[in-house]
C-alpha cells in the first residue's frame, strides 16, 4: 500500500475527525463511522475530497465499499490503477 497516500487520505480524514477524536487515531484499519465517528454527511465530504485529490471518480458501490481507512485506499488504488 502506497504511504503517501495513506498520509494524503489521512489528511483529508484529518478535517472531518469531531474534536473528541485525534489524527493518532487514525490508522489503516480503522472504521469510518464506528471509530473514527465520521458522520455520513461528512463521509460524503470525504469522498468529494478524495476524487479531487486523486482525480478520480467513486461509483456508488465504491461508497458502499468504503467502510475503513484501508478499504478507502483500495479502492482508490484500483481507479488509480486503471487510468
């Protein structure tokens, strides 16, 4: 898995975290909404963030998919893959 991709996602991650959550917490494995309590109006931000940052485009079943950190860096390396 890319790291530089990692830490540009944990970036974008960064803006959405509520203040009873820090960046440190963020890791590969963790889960959007359960743990890092993302709620889905910010995990939509989230998603718009990510196709501008890598220039790509999420379907649907792609937001579905996206359910941690590692899932979110799969799929954006499978779009990167194919472009």
């Amino acid at each position: 898995m890319n790291e530089e991709r990692y830490h540009q996602l944990r970036d974008i991650i960064q803006i959405y975290l509520p203040e009873d959550v820090s960046v440190t917490d963020v890791s590969k494995e963790s889960h959007f909404t359960n743990e890092l309590n993302i709620n889905s109006a910010h995990l939509v931000d989230i998603v718009l963030d990510v196709e501008d940052a890598f220039d790509i485009m999420l379907e649907n079943e792609d937001m579905e998919q996206m359910q941690t950190v590692g899932d979110a860096l799969d799929i954006i390396e499978t779009k990167l893959s194919k472009k």
